[in-house]
C-alpha cells in the first residue's frame, strides 16, 4: 500500500486550516475595532494614557541613572 498522498493531503489541510483561522480572527478584529463602546488599548496613540505612556523619554531616564549611581556606594573596596 502506498501512502505517499497522505502528506500533501495533510499539508493542504493545515494550509487551509490555517487560512480560515486568519480570516475568521481578521473579521472579529475589525469588527472590534470599528465597534466605539470597545475600550481603547492602553497602548494606542488615542487610548486612555495616550500611547506608551510608561515609557520614559531617554534624557530622563539617563538623569535617573545618574542620580542612583552617585548614590550607590560600592560594594569592593
């Protein structure tokens, strides 16, 4: 018995497996994303902390450092 059909049978299933599940999530996504009673991401631009907003901007964050190196004494002497 020959069983070389079964591999590109199993292959063009998954295929098709996978595509049906990337269209069905795509429709639900837009539908979600047109619908205005969703809350909006606390990572979109237009969400409720107006994008990234935990994120420090980089001159910031390097006073911090600097700030907590001076006061760290050191370990090794």
């Amino acid at each position: 018995m020959q069983y070389t059909w079964i591999v590109p049978f199993l292959f063009m299933f998954t295929l098709l497996a996978v595509c049906i599940f990337a269209l069905v999530n795509k429709q639900a996504t837009e539908e979600r994303k047109d619908d205005p009673t969703v809350p909006k991401s606390t990572l979109a631009k237009d969400g409720p902390q107006g994008g990234v907003a935990f994120l420090l901007p980089l001159d910031e964050l390097r006073r911090r450092r600097r700030l907590q190196e001076k006061d760290v004494e050191p370990v090794l002497e």
